[in-house]
C-alpha cells in the first residue's frame, strides 16, 4: 500500500473524529451563551450570606432570582428582592456587585415608620408574622421618594436596611427572590 492510499483510508476516519469534535464545541458554545443569556436577563441564584432574612431565608440557602416580572410591574410591598447596594452603602465600604436582600415594605408616595416595636405603612400597624421579633429602633415618618423603596430585612434587630442608610432606587434592584433549591428540606417558593 503506498503512502497515499494509506492517507486515503485514514481520511474518512479523521473526518468523521473532526466532525464529531466540531458537533460538541458548537453544542458547549451554545449552552454558555444560553447560560449567560438567562444568568444576565432571566433568572440567575444566589446565596444567602447573612441572618438578615431570618426566619424566612437562613444563612447558606440558595435561591432562584427571577429579573422578568419587574420589567413589566414595579416591585410590591412584601416582595422579596435582591438589590445592588445604594451609594449610600458603597460610601461605606461595600463593593458595588455585592448583592442584598431584603422585604419591601414601603412604596414610592407612602409613609413608612416604626414605632412602639410596629412598622406602619400609611398610618396602619403592618400585621408581619414573618419576622424575627419586633424592631426594637424607632424611626420616624417618612415618605418614600419616587422611585425608591424602603426595604427591611426580616430579621429587623439584625438587619443593616433602609432604616440605616436611606431608600433604595428601582434601579438597584436585580431582582425577586422565588423559589428556595437547597437546602433541600426547605426546597420550594419563597
């Protein structure tokens, strides 16, 4: 056999084993621009780094964040949502990519307020049977600014939140968190 025919015969092989590599890169480079795609406009987790949230998110649970349903509504108050830190927050010291979570409690136009171990929105004593314990900080009326929100975390004497460094801007929200994936025994929505 001379060395042409040998090159001949290993041709179709080589071929075919080209081919098939070429097959698996196009399929990985599709599955990470979808990921990336879906992590930057749909959904992407995130991970619970504090007792902020306590008793409703623990430290090390692991969450689904939804992006979608603000596009088309704005958040609601007792939406739980994940936020880039207000300038406020960076002024001190908290990189900007760091994500919060924390409840909204006040919308844009309404009066927010804590007193006598209460939140009142509007005047009226919010009925919160997901908290920790009651706040034990007072903080006086105020009305949230257009485009903000007041958020709190549910643990309300453990929670670095709008009490302390201001509203927070629709802009800065990334997201709501909605469904729970691990631990497992508390797998499910939020």
């Amino acid at each position: 056999m001379t060395p042409h025919e040998s090159e001949a015969k290993d041709s179709p092989a080589s071929s075919k084993i080209w081919r098939s590599w070429q097959e698996n890169l196009t399929l990985v480079a599709i599955a990470l621009c979808l990921a990336f795609l879906i992590r930057t406009f749909i959904a992407e987790p995130r991970f619970i780094p504090s007792d902020s949230m306590l008793p409703t998110l623990h430290t090390g649970d692991r969450l689904v964040v939804e992006k979608i349903s603000y596009k088309f509504h704005p958040p609601k108050t007792g939406d739980i949502i994940v936020f880039q830190p207000p300038e406020e927050l960076q002024r001190r010291g908290y990189p900007k990519d760091q994500a919060f979570i924390k409840r909204v409690i006040g919308e844009p136009g309404e009066i927010v307020s804590v007193a006598h171990g209460k939140v009142y929105l509007n005047g009226q004593a919010l009925q919160e049977d997901y908290i920790a314990e009651p706040p034990n900080n007072p903080y006086p009326p105020q009305v949230v600014p257009e485009g903000e929100f007041f958020v709190m975390g549910d643990n309300r004497n453990d929670s670095n939140d709008s009490r302390y460094w201001g509203f927070l801007p629709r802009k800065n929200i990334i997201g709501r968190a909605t469904f729970r994936f691990w631990p497992l025994d508390r797998f499910g929505f939020i």
